[in-house]
C-alpha cells in the first residue's frame, strides 16, 4: 500500500508530508526491492540500474554518472556488463538495490530482500544492508519474519499480527516491554517464557503467587483476574540451590558463552539462559530466581500485557 | 574421519568446504576418486546407493507430489528390496508420524502441507527406515527461525531416542553446538578438526576453525596491538568472553547493535573491527572510546595455526 501496488479501502498515507494513498506507484517517489529480485532478464546490469533514470527522461551525462556512483557504492562494477541470467543471488540482489539507490527516491520498501539468498549469505548480506543504509540515511521500510533480522536492521521495528499492528518501538523496548504475548513469543530467541497460573492482581501489588509461591514482580497498575500468565525472558533466569521455585532440569544445549537449560516448572515448561561455566545435568533439581524488575505478567483471554510501572510508558503509546 | 555408532556428527563449513560432496560420497551418489568408505566395518566403495543401506534428507523437501503424507513416508518401505509386510508399514509410519507430530496429515497430499510440515514428511521418509546411516544435507535451512529451534529439539530427541547414527551437514554454528556429539569442521575439501562442539569451540587448531564456531565471530588481531607476541604469536583470537573492558587500547564505538537479551558492540581499533557483547541496558554512545584488552585471548601464528 505505501508503494502503491494496492490501493487503500480507507486511511491515508503521508509522504514527507503529502497524502499520496491514491496515487499510482509511479506518481510515489518510492523504490522497490523484492525478494525474488525482480530484475529485467533480457537487459544487462547496467541497463536494469540505468532503465528508470532513462524512464524519468534524465539527460545521458548525469545517468552515467548515477550509475557509476551507485555501482561503486554497491561494489558491482565488474558485472556491469553481464547478463543478470548467471548472476549469483547475492550478486542480483545488489543489482536490485542499485536500481531502487539511483533513483534517489524519498523511501526505500524492501519485502523480505533477503529471502532468497542461501542462509549463510544472508547474515553478510544483512551487514551490507545495514551499513549502506547508514550511509545514505535512507528512510527504509523493511519486512521480514526474521526477528533476529528486524532487531539488528531496525531502528523501530512494527511488530504484526492478523493485519493489526501489535507493537511500534525500538528494538530494545518491544523486547524488555512487549505489549503482547504475541509480541513477547516473536522476538527473542529462546522466545519469553509463559508461566500459566490463575490468580488476580491489583493495583499496586508487587508480587504473584504460583503454585503458593510468591514471585515478586514490578508495581500493577491494573485491576484484572482469571487465566494469567507470568512471562520471563530466559537470560532473566538464574538458578540457586534454596529457592522456593524449583525446576527440574529436563535438557542442557551448550552454545559457547552460555548454555540453554530446559526446566519442568509446576507452572510449564521453561528455557533459561545461563553462563556455560556454570555446571548444569540432566534430572537436577534447583532453585529459580526470576528477576522481578524485568517480568511482565499477561492476561491470557486477550493477550495483553497487565500495566505495570515497567511498561505504563510504553502501552500508553499503543 | 570415524563416525561412532550413535552419534551424531555435524560437518561445519561454509559453501564450497566439501559438505554436501562428502554427503552424497558417504550414500553413493557420487563417485570416489580415491581411498575407502566403510560402514559397518564393510567397504562400500563398489556399492549401489541401494546396497548400503543409507537413508538421505535433502535440503529441498523433494516429496513425491502426486502422493499422500502415508505413501510418502510408506514409499521407502515397500521397495523390493525391503519387501516390508503392510501390518508393519503401518506400524511404522504411525510410530514416525507420531514422533514428528504429523499424524493428523497422514492423508494429505504432499502438496497440501506447510513448510515445515514438508520437511518433517521428508525427516520421516528417512526415519522409517533403520538404515546404518542417517544422511541429512541442511535439512531445516529453508525453514523460518522458530520453526528451525523447534524442529533442532525434536531431531536430537529423535536422534537420542532411537539411538541412531546421524551426519548431518550444516553451516548454522547454532545447530552444530546444540545437535553435535562431534562436529568436523571441512575447510576446502580437508578436514581439518574433529572433535565435540566444546573442544572445536574453547580449543581451536585454527584461526579458520576458531571462525566458525561462536557468535558474533571471533576478533582476529594482530598480537602486536596489545603487545603479546612472543614465541612466535603473531595473531590473537579475542571472542566476547576474552575482552575486558576498562583498561588497555581506546576502541571508538561505531555502532550499537540492540538484540534483546544482549548488545553487540562494534568497536574500530586502530583501523581494526571488533566485534563485542554488553549489557544491554548499559548505553554506549556512536563516537566514544571505551577501553579494552585481551583476556586470556587464544594465541596463533602468522599461518594461522594455533600456538597456545
């Protein structure tokens, strides 16, 4: 809809400042990178970089010149001249966005850019994308189903769900705040942690109680009860040998730096983040320490986040 | 390389290393030039793919589209080579079924499936069968991340469960520290280290095998910036865990990268990249200098084999 390849049924959209929602695509100073690339297969590369500048009836000096600027920026003056046919992806997606760069629009709308590429050339490639953008100060709307992605990309990443948009923040306050149990399984991997239990919470209260054990959480600011949920994000978890919350330890993923320990809770199952110093088997019972500053609790029928003086300043943005 | 019976042996490389080759040399789809394949204490150098009794999962899902979920999985059992009884088929393809939680796609067409339902047809194509082997060529890269983490679980488990015998080719550095008893680490048709995911990672023989497991990478640097060579150190290999900050070298902050459960940050030093973890509730402003020095960093020489 930004880019105008559909049309609105209501709402409006402003390009630095002007309503363009009913404009055809080609009225939108916008550029478009798809993942599939998209490129002109019976043109060369330079003539799929130079095709939209001869399009908007710019002179031949200054086209030149464009192109030259933007392939040295992306670095593919030496496949200028080759047919995009046996061009890597890799190779075509620089193509791709060398066509959206010369055009110098006002916004860039790039659609999964990178999901055609092989795995491993995707994380190099994200780089690439990253840094260009900070050299050019782009305005870029980027869509993935990466979050690992949208974290590293995003200065403000739009979390969405079913055509709504469940959260609009930086990356690090939709991670420590999320709106919504959605949100909080999207981003982060191992995702938050759902305790389930049913209790009721008011206003002012800075604890919970599972299983009869009362867990201490940030200040409510709400009134709510019924099906609640008590979420911990996994590096939030340490373990001690007192504690009245216990798990038992049902598997151990050793990653380097920090091992991942899949626990059974009287409240679910759980996965913790901890140092890989720390010396952790298979069927030990420890202690759990939540660390109350950082829990969210959810009402389960909605999904949404209970107010708290964690995350009041976030939610009151919607 | 030996691969124990059970474990499971991830090959790591990046593309090109040889993986996928060694891969399709091991099942008999391509043929040696020289030396010996053995399995089982057999040769199999002049076997048929048929004949050695491997069974492959391939990147692409590769199911036969014209058939259901059930035909697909039974398929491999009532070749005439097997010549199983139908009682046990159905057997068997409940039992996998079950276990890759596909039971409820049974009569699908292999078309009508998701994405990760595909790849779990084609995990079971090859779990119904009990071959020598398991040869799996990155089975869950086409897949999106949270599916991935899913599926990893459910394929060690599996694995784990029946015991079976598995060389699965990867470059995810994740899958290979989660899923490996032993992780070979190709490097242009070598291979170069052998070992379990702990011994490749804290014990290098490389800085080529240092690079490919730990994220972010490693930070290669020459060992004069901090002023560490000596006997022969020419290079040293700082990951995260390995830099101190606070005293030493002042590192610019270029960039502040915000992951959620940790900060990467990206520091030049004299002209060099590093890359590093904080905390991620600590702020770190573009243009500052922290400072930072190697703690107890792995040390190589100038042709990258590792000194101490």
């Amino acid at each position: 809809m930004i880019a105008g390849l559909e049309l609105p049924t209501s709402g409006e959209i402003y390009l630095d400042g002007e309503e363009i929602s009913q404009r055809p695509p080609s009225q939108r100073d916008i550029a478009c990178v798809f993942q599939m690339f998209a490129l002109n297969p019976h043109m060369n590369v330079r003539k799929n970089i130079l095709y939209p500048l001869v399009s908007l009836g710019m002179r031949r000096a200054d086209i030149k010149a464009k192109v030259a600027e933007v392939s040295n920026i992306l670095g593919i003056n030496d496949i200028l001249d080759r047919p995009t046919g046996g061009l890597s992806g890799g190779d075509r997606q620089r193509v791709a966005l060398a066509r959206a760069i010369v055009r110098d629009p006002k916004a860039f709308m790039m659609d999964e850019p990178l999901g055609a590429l092989d795995a491993e050339f995707r994380e190099h490639m994200s780089e690439e994308l990253r840094a260009l953008h900070d050299r050019m100060k782009a305005t870029t709307v980027y869509v993935t189903h990466d979050q690992l992605e949208a974290m590293q990309m995003g200065d403000k990443i739009v979390v969405m769900n079913n055509a709504v948009v469940e959260q609009f923040g930086e990356p690090q306050e939709i991670y420590d705040k999320p709106a919504t149990m959605f949100v909080a399984d999207f981003i982060g991997s191992p995702s938050m942690n759902f305790l389930r239990f049913e209790g009721a919470v008011q206003k002012g209260d800075n604890s919970v109680t599972l299983s009869g054990i009362r867990l201490a959480v940030p200040k409510q600011l709400q009134d709510l009860q019924g099906d609640l949920v008590f979420g911990v994000r996994p590096e939030q978890i340490s373990f001690t040998d007192d504690g009245a919350y216990r798990g038992l330890v049902l598997a151990v993923e050793y990653l380097g730096t920090t091992q991942i320990v899949t626990l059974e809770t009287p409240n679910g199952d759980l996965k913790a983040r901890v140092n890989s110093s720390q010396v952790i088997n298979v069927g030990d019972r420890v202690g759990l320490n939540f660390n109350p500053a950082t829990i969210t609790l959810f009402h389960e029928q909605s999904g949404r986040a209970i107010v708290s003086e964690l995350n009041s300043g976030v939610l009151a943005n919607g | 390389m030996t691969i124990p019976e059970g474990a499971f042996v991830v090959l790591l490389g990046p593309t090109g290393a040889g993986k996928t080759t060694t891969l399709r040399l091991i099942s008999g789809l391509e043929k040696l030039d020289q030396g010996e394949i053995s399995i089982g204490g057999r040769v199999v150098n002049k076997e048929t793919p048929a004949q050695r009794d491997v069974a492959m999962v391939f990147q692409q899902y590769s199911l036969y589209p014209h058939l259901s979920v059930r035909d697909n999985l039974a398929f491999p059992l009532r070749s005439p080579m097997l010549k199983t009884p139908e009682v046990e088929i159905e057997r068997k393809i409940a039992e996998v079924a079950s276990v890759l939680q596909i039971s409820d796609k049974l009569d699908n067409k292999a078309t009508q499936l998701s994405g990760g339902e595909m790849q779990r047809v084609s995990i079971g194509r090859a779990l119904v069968r009990n071959p020598s082997i398991y040869l799996m060529d990155e089975p869950l890269s086409s897949l999106d991340a949270k599916l991935r983490t899913e599926l990893r679980v459910e394929l060690k488990r599996i694995q784990a469960t029946l015991g079976a015998t598995l060389l699965y080719v990867t470059h995810d550095q994740i899958e290979a520290m989660t899923m490996a008893t032993h992780v070979g680490v190709l490097n242009h048709g070598r291979l170069v280290q052998y070992g379990s995911p702990r011994e490749i990672y804290e014990n290098p023989n490389s800085v080529y095998v240092a690079s490919r497991l730990g994220l972010p990478r490693i930070n290669i640097l020459p060992a004069e910036l901090f002023g560490l060579t000596g006997n022969g150190a020419a290079q040293i290999g700082m990951r995260p865990e390995q830099i101190r900050q606070g005293s030493g070298q002042p590192a610019e902050v270029i960039r502040v990268e915000h992951l959620g459960d940790q900060t990467r940050l990206h520091l030049k030093l004299q002209g060099h990249d590093i890359t590093t973890l904080v905390d991620p509730h600590v702020t770190y402003d573009v243009g500052s200098n922290i400072s930072i020095e190697p703690n107890d960093p792995l040390y190589f020489d100038d042709n990258g084999n590792r000194i101490f």
